[in-house]
C-alpha cells in the first residue's frame, strides 16, 4: 500500500526523508502523477509539500526577491512584485499548460521536472536565478545553469530538497521578451522558445543582453558570442541577421514527434529576428525608436 505524508514543517520534512529516504516528493503533481498513471515510476512513499508555508510564497528580500518553490504559478502571475520586476516570467509563466495545471502546478515542480521545454526555464535563466538546495544539516546556493545535467537530471543529492528560488532585481533592463513555438498557439510544448532580456538606451544602442533558448538541446542553451555581437549596436533586423545563422549553429536539437531538429534549427534563429518586430511594437518609449 503506498503511503503519503503530509509535513507542515520542514523539521517535519527532514524527520520524513530520514525515516523513508526513497520517497518521491511532490507539490501540484502536475508531473509526478501523470508519470504514475502512465506507469513510468512506482514510488511506495510519497511526501506532499504543499503544506510546508516556509516553501511558499513571494517577499522582496532588499535586492533580491524570494520565491518558495511551492508557490503555484497562479500565485505567481497575481504577484505584483513578480509583475512589476520580472515581466520576463510572466510572459513565460501566462503560456505554461492550461488555467488548472496553472492553479496546481508549482515553480518548483517546473523546475525540478528538469524538461528543456520547461516554459519557466529559459526566463529564469536570463533573470540568473539561484536556487537554494537544503538538506536536514546543510544548504547551498547555485546558479541554475548549474543545476541541470540534462533532461529529468539535477544536481539534487540524496535528502537534498529545493527550498528557495532567488532573483535579484534588474531595472536596467527595459526589453524583456518570451517567445514559443508550439504545434498551437495554447497548451502546447515548446519546439523552441527564447527568453530574451535586454538594456537599450535612449538612443537606441544595445548595452546588455541576455538570451537563453529551451527545447534545441538537453538543456537550456545560452550564447556569450551572440550576446556580445549585440552590444554596441542597434537592435535592428540587419544586425540580427548576423547572429540568427550563430544561433542555428550552436543549438543541439533532436528529431522527436512535435519536431525535427532542422526545423528547431530554423525557428531558433527566426526567434532571434523577431526581436526586431517585438521592439518596434513595444509602448516603451526607449523601444519606440527607427
């Protein structure tokens, strides 16, 4: 018979985890479930963290802002600190699954699950988020571009749960932009997706820049060459068509059942050129420039 707790404590979380160590951990179940019912995992304990309040919420921490891994992504979307700072994550958060995979499904589920389609993955890698890893005698922080080893693989060790998601402010940008392309345009998968942040001046110059495209490779893939390619110039459809064949080149996509990889390749790059159209359609007045 499977057994499932249900800790409002982390002290009873760690009590949980030293008595029955192989026990799958979960929050919405959005994925968790769904792997059960199909037959891919057959875990005899279960431990449900949805009570634990320390895992829960958004508060502003000074510069950073704290996010419990807990939170629904519903929750995430009404938050007005997460509106106001990370629009970027919103964009990605309002296109992940339906309004009731929304209310149950949590930040820390999505990230966890470790799917390079994940739609909160690539904003959060351009915010730089950092995730805090706990254990009952021991915590650490690290950079989610090193928590992924590839798809459905973490750094997480035995006893080790995710307790916090950090994001520090970043008010110098003033582009920020998700993009996915799905096989339709609601509850659809990513064939490819780019988070793009960006600092444009008032004259138009591109002074910092961040990208990051999910579902071209086992993980999030980012790009230093492309970035610095954009710096120092305008963000204009000429510029973009230099980098978009970089973009094609560096990505690692697989032939799977909603795509082949020489289309991933193609709309890896068209992404990058439709940052041109999204600037001249943005109501900021920095963008607003020919």
């Amino acid at each position: 018979m499977r057994s499932v707790f249900l800790p409002q404590t982390l002290n009873e979380l760690w009590q949980i985890l030293q008595e029955e160590p192989r026990s799958a951990l979960y929050a919405g179940g959005t994925d968790l479930l769904v792997r059960m019912r199909n037959g891919l995992i057959h875990p005899n304990q279960m431990i449900c963290l949805e009570r634990i309040e320390e895992l829960t919420g958004v508060e502003d921490r000074g510069e950073e802002i704290f996010i419990g891994p807990c939170t629904t992504l519903t929750k995430l979307l009404e938050s007005p600190l997460v509106m106001n700072h990370f629009p970027i994550l919103i964009s990605g958060l309002k296109v992940l699954g339906s309004p009731p995979i929304r209310n149950m499904g949590t930040i820390g589920g999505n990230i966890v699950t470790a799917s390079p389609a994940g739609d909160s993955l690539p904003p959060l890698y351009a915010l730089r988020a950092e995730l805090e890893l706990r254990r009952r005698d021991s915590s650490r922080r690290v950079p989610i571009r090193e928590f992924f080893k590839g798809p459905g693989e973490t750094i997480l060790k035995p006893g080790e749960v995710l307790t916090a998601l950090w994001l520090r402010k970043c008010p110098e940008f003033n582009l920020h932009h998700y993009e996915k392309v799905g096989q339709r345009k609601a509850l659809a998968i990513a064939i490819v997706s780019l988070a793009a942040l960006l600092k444009i001046s008032e004259g138009g110059m591109v002074e910092e820049v961040r990208l990051a495209w999910g579902s071209v490779a086992p993980t999030i893939v980012t790009s230093a060459e492309i970035e610095a390619m954009l710096i120092g110039n305008r963000l204009s459809r000429q510029v973009l068509e230099k980098a978009a064949p970089l973009a094609r080149a560096m990505v690692r996509p697989i032939d799977d059942i909603r795509a082949g990889a020489d289309y991933r390749r193609q709309v890896s790059g068209n992404l990058l050129l439709r940052l041109d159209t999204y600037r001249r359609n943005s109501e900021n007045p920095f963008l607003t420039f020919s």
